[in-house]
C-alpha cells in the first residue's frame, strides 16, 4: 500500500512540475499544431532527456557546483541566448512566404528531440529547481531510505511528466485538424514570442546578478 501510495504522489508530482507554462510547454504546442504528435512528443521526449541527466548529477553529488556564482551566470546567459534564439527563429518562420507543415518524420524527430533538450539544458529556472528544490530533498531521502526507494521516488517523478508530454502532444495532434495556415502563422509566432520574453526575462536576472 505504501509503495503505491508513493507511486501516485510521485507521478502527480511530475505532471504538476510539467504542467506550468514555460519554454517546453510553449515549444511542444508550436510543434504539435504544425507538425503533429511526433514533432511535439520529441520536444517533451528531449526536455525530459535533460529531466534525466539532472537527476544523475545530482546523485553523483554536482549540486554544489551548479549553485557557484559563476555557473548561475553562464546558466542565465545560455538561456537567454538559447530561448531568444528559438523564439526569434520561430517567428521568422512562421512569416516567411515558404512556411509549411513539416512532414519529414526524420526532420520532425531529430530537431524537435534537439531543440526540446537544449531548451530543458539551458532553462535556469529548471536547473533551479532540479539541484535546489529535488536535490535538497532527494539528498534527504538518500539518508533516511534505501536505493530501491530513491530510485522509485524519481522514476514516478519522470512518469508524471511522461504522462503530461503524450497528453500535450495528443492534444495538438487532433487539434492542429482545425487550425487553417493562417492560425498556425499567428500559433507560431505566438509562442515564438512567448519564448523570447522568457529569454529577456533571464537575460534581466543576469543583469541584475551583475549589478548586485
């Protein structure tokens, strides 16, 4: 009873963690009216590799690391660079005379995993809470449990957000059927620039860091 009693708690953690609007979350929406379940569900497959690799460092004991000064900066900086880069691309696209629904399954797959995994690599937000939040707790339950038990804390953790990318990536799929090309125009250049305020927005943080 009680370890499924963790296996529930863990998995709606995850979704709750997946489920905010943010950069991922915007991306996978884009993807999914334009180019359909698989281009979505590789950006969240993507986001979700970084989820991973999070939670292996923390386990190898990197936390400390991630919170030096320096790293924080560089985390601001890249992410700044990387969402203004993808927002200002996506626009672009979305008004060029030649914007299309993407059909290649090799091209949806391989750019949308790329694209979801640097996203979720150079969001300091995600780090944040990846090494702040899950590293202090996990840290705390590494102590007090065994590594049976730690292992099925993070797995349900990556279930949940699982469960919440193939609900966004349906969504859209079926969605996109009644979307024309000028409302997958305004989608993409909605989110590009959704995307974009969430650069500026850690561009600022690290001017403020600076300043400070």
């Amino acid at each position: 009873m009680e370890w499924i009693l963790i296996a529930i708690h863990q998995t709606i953690l995850g979704v709750s963690l997946a489920a905010p609007v943010g950069p991922i979350n915007i991306e996978m929406i884009k993807r999914g009216i334009t180019g359909g379940f698989w281009s979505s569900w590789f950006v969240g497959l993507g986001g979700m590799t970084a989820d991973i690799l999070f939670m292996l460092l923390i386990l190898v004991g990197l936390t400390s690391f991630i919170e030096l000064q320096p790293v924080t900066l560089c985390l601001y900086a890249v992410g700044f660079f990387m969402l203004s880069y993808v927002g200002i691309k996506s626009i672009t696209q979305a008004l060029s005379t030649s914007f299309l629904i993407t059909t290649d399954r090799n091209e949806i797959e391989g750019s949308s995993y790329i694209t979801g995994l640097l996203i979720a690599l150079t969001n300091p937000l995600n780090i944040v809470f990846w090494f702040g939040v899950f590293g202090s707790t996990l840290s705390e339950t590494i102590i007090n449990h065994s590594w049976l038990y730690v292992f099925l804390y993070s797995f349900f953790i990556i279930f949940g957000i699982l469960i919440w990318n193939l609900t966004i990536a349906g969504i859209m799929h079926f969605a996109r059927r009644f979307v024309n090309a000028a409302a997958l125009r305004t989608v993409t250049v909605i989110a590009g620039s959704m995307l974009i305020v969430f650069g500026i927005q850690f561009g600022i943080k690290l001017i403020l860091i600076l300043i400070n």
